[in-house]
C-alpha cells in the first residue's frame, strides 16, 4: 500500500469544532487538554497516511464514498473527506449524538 500524496487542509468547521472540544475539556484541566491535542495531532497524521483503508461514514453516505471517519478516543468522530487529490478534515463531533444530528450537518 503506498502512502498517500494528497493535498491536505482543515475546513473551518473542523477547526471550530476543535476549539469547541477543546475549551470544553480546559474547562476541567488543561493539562488535558493539551494532551488532547497533542495526540489529536499523531491521530491525523496516521489518517493523512492511508486515508482510504477507513470505513465510509455512515450519516454521509455518497456514490463515491468520499466521507470517511476514524474514531478518536473511543469518543469523537473525526470525520474527512478523500479525493483523488485532496483530504479535508471536516469536523470532529461526539460520536454519541443521535444520528440525527449528523445528517443535518451535512447540510450546512
């Protein structure tokens, strides 16, 4: 399997909904929080890697499968899209949400 090459970027979404969780768990330690980040940050560089051996995510499901997601922490959906030249991480979301919730993210 060869590493991929794609273009990578963070949509705004995925960078607010960051800060969201991030001040949520300063509110109780900051240490933890940025241990958090720090591993958040090792997460999606594995993703970067292989982004296509993940599973399609099912809220968003396409012809193509381009949104995928990896589970983070036994806790958090990071959700991004694959392209044949780019990947965009999209949101990172509780994953214990009522399904609901994410079909009418798409939307926005």
């Amino acid at each position: 399997m060869e590493i991929s090459n794609r273009e990578v970027s963070y949509s705004r979404f995925f960078r607010i909904t960051l800060i969201s969780v991030l001040e949520y768990i300063a509110e109780d330690s900051l240490s933890n929080a940025e241990k958090f980040k720090d591993d958040l940050l090792i997460f999606l560089d594995e993703i970067k890697k292989y982004p296509d051996i993940y599973k399609e995510f099912g809220a968003w499901k396409t012809k193509s499968k381009f949104y995928r997601y990896r589970l983070f922490k036994k806790r958090y959906f990071v959700i991004f899209k694959v392209t044949k030249l780019k990947l965009v991480f999209v949101r990172i979301e509780y994953a214990k949400r009522n399904p609901d919730y994410y079909k009418a993210l798409k939307k926005q």
